[in-house]
C-alpha cells in the first residue's frame, strides 16, 4: 500500500509539473495574442475576437455533450482491464460519437450563419464569417476526441505536445495574419488556430490500438456510447447552470453598481478561481482517469483522494501565501494599479482555495462513478448557494463582502460533497487529509491576519514555512 501511494504521488508530480507548463504556455500565447490584436488593430479586432470566439466556444460546448469528459472515465475502465479488442472498441465509440456530432454541429452553424450573426452583432453582415468559422467546430470535435483518448488511455506526454504544439503553431500562423490583413485577419486566424490544434491532435494521437479491426454496427455504438453520452449530458446542464449563476450575478452587479465594478468582480474572480484552476487542471489530468479505474474499491477510492488532497493541499499551502505577500504586485503586472480596489475580495477569498481544493479532489468521485443525475444536483445547488451568496454579501460588504462570500460558499460545497461522499457512497477521507485541510486554512488565515494588520513579517514567515514543508511533505510522500 506504501509504494502504491508513492507511485501515486511521484505521477501526481509528474503530470502537474507537466500540464502546470503547458498551461503556463497557454496563457502567455494567449496573452501575446491578445497583445498584438490590440496594437495592430485595437479595440475592434479585440471585440470581434471575442464576440466570434464567445459565439463559437457557447456551440462548442453544446455540441461536444460533455464528451470530452465523460468518455475518459470509459476509456480508463477499459484501460485497466488490458483487453486490447475492448479498449479499441470503445476508442471507435468514442470517435463515431465524437466526429457524428461535430459535423451536425458544424452543419447546423453554416445554416444558422445568418441568426448567429444577427444575435451576436445584431445584423447580417458578419454571416459569411460563421459560415467559413463552422470548421472550427468539426476541428475541436477532433482535437475534443483524441485529447480524451490520450487521457483515458494514460499517455500523458502525447497529450502534452498536443497542447504545447497546437498552441504554439496557431500562434505563429496568426502573428503574420494579424499584421499584413489587420481586421480582415480575425475569422481566418481562429480557423487557422483551430486546424493547428486539430493537426498535432490527430498526429500526436493513441496508435496503439489502430492495427485492430473493429467493426460495430449502428445500434452498437449508440448502447456503447450511451453511458459517457448521459454522464456527458448532465456535465453539460451542470457547466451551463454554473455559466448562467454567473451571467445573472454579472447581471445584477452592472444594474446595481455598474460597468467598472463587474470589471473589478471579474478582475478578482480571475485571480482567485481561474488561476487556481491551473493547478488543479494539471493534477487532474492524471487523477480523473486513474481515480476513474478503481471507482468500484472502496479503500482504493478513499486511497486516491486522500492522497490528492494531501498532495494538492502541499503545493497550494505556500502557493495562497505568497499570493497573499505579492498581491500588489501581481495586480499591477497583470491589470494595472488601478485595479488595487479589489485587493480586499481577493485577499479573503484566497482562503476559500482550501476549501475549494477539498471539495474538487471529493467531487471527481461522483463523476468516476458515473452519478450523472448526483453530480447535476450537487452543481445545481452550488450554483443557487453562490449567486445568493454573492447578492447578500455584496449589498452589506461590497467588494470585500465578495471575498467573504466566496469563502462561505466552498464551505457549504465542500459540506454538500462531503455528504453525498460519506453517504451515498459510504466512503471517509484518512486522517492526513483532514489535518491537511486545517493546515492549509490556518496557514491562508495566518497569512491573510498578515497582511491585513501590516506585519508582513508573520506572512513572509508562512510562506517560507509552508513551503518548506511542502517540499518536506512531498518529498516524504515519493520516498
């Protein structure tokens, strides 16, 4: 049990630092994009790329049903069991399904055109645009597809130079676009963007398994693909109820306060949520499908997510603290000084984060499991609990009330988790994890009073503190 736990933590490792740099590549390209949109084409060019990639990404989401995540749990099932005839048989499900409905998308798109066009910018004059951006979508349908089988079947370095290579390429076909066609550049530099990641996709993709022929009728791959296809379905209602809390938030905030402070909310809400998403998007690419495989033990579950949070919770630790030290200065390098105003939200609701770390490493259980209808209802409350709490926080404390609620929030996510975890599926998190957890907010709290107080001395000290012991920690968990 002691070397399965290390061989655990020394993957976790692995895959963090791996997906940690993809990421980190990801946002500076983009970044750069962004960058040279603004100066070469200003204002408008940043709009119309937005308004063209909100558009696309929306029928994206719809159109892929929550495969890309859903299947992975049924390709790590397979996976484990080590029938090559069973894992290729679910490999060609998941591409039928997968490339079936990317082309009914796509098709739907290009006759739509003149509606998405009308909706999105209120005339017709952008319909030849989505007709030629209806590519995009069969392009993701296979980057969506082949990312999910790299996943699944655990080759996690392939996935990576998808990534780092599809990113990088799109950027380079881009840049010389956007210089020499200016405006005229928007529409063929996402394609272009699209069809990269879609080639190193498909070049970068699991081969293993394409010696065997499979042959499976219709009515095969419909039962087949059933399972992922209804998990998939509930994933998406679940991310839309989350979009929607959000817009109708957003919403609320722009009709009470205005345009600037919905620029502060989404300023801070980045900082804290989407950067932290980081960390826990690289670890899960190695958790989810490994979880996924032993979802039916019981002491191996328990095993997995403990560990997780252990591990997280000792790179996150040090990570919030000197978050908190820095915070001036990560404001103004990414926004500017004025954007300081949301220093109070985000300095609060940077202890939410270990709440937050607890509640995600419990919630990938109920998608392992395949609970659809569990996970649908656990999101929806979430969603309910967040913008109430956001509304009732804001109108008696303002930015910083924001921060608060945020922390209340993972709290009541991590309480509404941890039930259908001890209850439904009779599982209980080990004793490390727990004292993981109260170490991890006392050492945000600690240092929070820090900075809050002026004695940035107390969170200097916490910061090397916990980072020496997350270094100790880890070190002592790959032994």
């Amino acid at each position: 049990m002691a070397n399965d736990r290390n061989g655990i933590s020394k993957g976790v490792l692995r895959a963090m630092s791996m997906f940690g740099g993809v990421q980190a590549l990801s946002i500076i390209c983009s970044i750069i994009r962004t960058k040279l949109v603004a100066i070469w084409i200003g204002p408008a060019g940043i709009g119309l790329f937005g308004l063209y990639n909100t558009a696309i990404d929306m029928i994206n989401n719809i159109a892929n049903l929550g495969i890309r995540s859903s299947s992975i749990r049924d390709i790590s099932i397979a996976n484990s069991k080590g029938s090559r005839k069973h894992i290729a048989e679910v490999i060609a499900v998941v591409r039928r399904w997968t490339w079936t409905l990317g082309i009914i998308a796509a098709f739907v798109t290009l006759i739509a055109s003149p509606l998405l066009s009308i909706w999105t910018f209120g005339d017709n004059n952008h319909t030849l645009g989505f007709i030629a951006l209806s590519a995009t979508i069969m392009f993701a349908a296979v980057v969506n597809c082949e990312q999910s089988i790299l996943q699944g079947t655990g080759k996690l370095k392939r996935l990576a130079k998808t990534s780092v290579w599809g990113t990088v390429a799109g950027l380079a076909i881009s840049v010389p676009l956007f210089y020499f066609f200016r405006e005229d550049s928007i529409v063929p530099s996402i394609i272009a963007y699209s069809a990269a990641t879609a080639f190193f996709a498909w070049k970068f993709r699991n081969k293993d398994y394409s010696g065997i022929k499979v042959s499976l009728p219709a009515r095969e791959v419909m039962t087949q693909g059933a399972g992922f296809v209804k998990l998939g379905f509930f994933m998406t209602v679940s991310s839309f109820l989350s979009i929607l809390s959000s817009f109708l938030f957003i919403t609320y905030l722009n009709h009470t306060s205005g345009t600037e402070t919905v620029g502060y909310y989404q300023a801070g809400y980045t900082l804290v949520n989407r950067y932290a998403a980081i960390i826990f998007s690289a670890i899960g690419m190695e958790y989810y499908p490994r979880l996924s495989r032993v979802a039916h033990s019981r002491i191996r579950t328990q095993m997995f997510v403990s560990q997780e949070i252990n591990i997280t919770l000792s790179i996150l630790a040090p990570v919030i603290a000197l978050f908190l030290l820095f915070r001036e200065l990560i404001i103004s390098l990414l926004y500017s000084s004025a954007f300081h105003a949301i220093i109070p939200f985000i300095s609060l609701a940077s202890i939410g984060i270990a709440f937050q770390s607890v509640s995600w490493c419990m919630a990938f259980v109920i998608i392992a499991k395949g609970k659809g209808k569990t996970y649908l209802v656990t999101e929806s409350i979430s969603a309910v609990t967040g913008i109430l709490l956001n509304i009732s926080f804001y109108h008696f404390g303002g930015l910083q009330g924001l921060g608060l609620s945020y922390i209340v929030w993972y709290i009541l996510y991590t309480i509404t988790v941890g039930i259908v975890y001890a209850r439904l599926f009779k599982l209980s998190l080990h004793k490390t994890a727990i004292l993981s957890a109260l170490y991890a907010i006392i050492v945000a709290t600690a240092a929070y009073i820090g900075m809050e107080t002026g004695y940035k001395i107390i969170t200097i000290i916490v910061a090397i503190a916990s980072a020496i012991f997350g270094i100790y920690n880890l070190r002592r968990m790959t032994r």
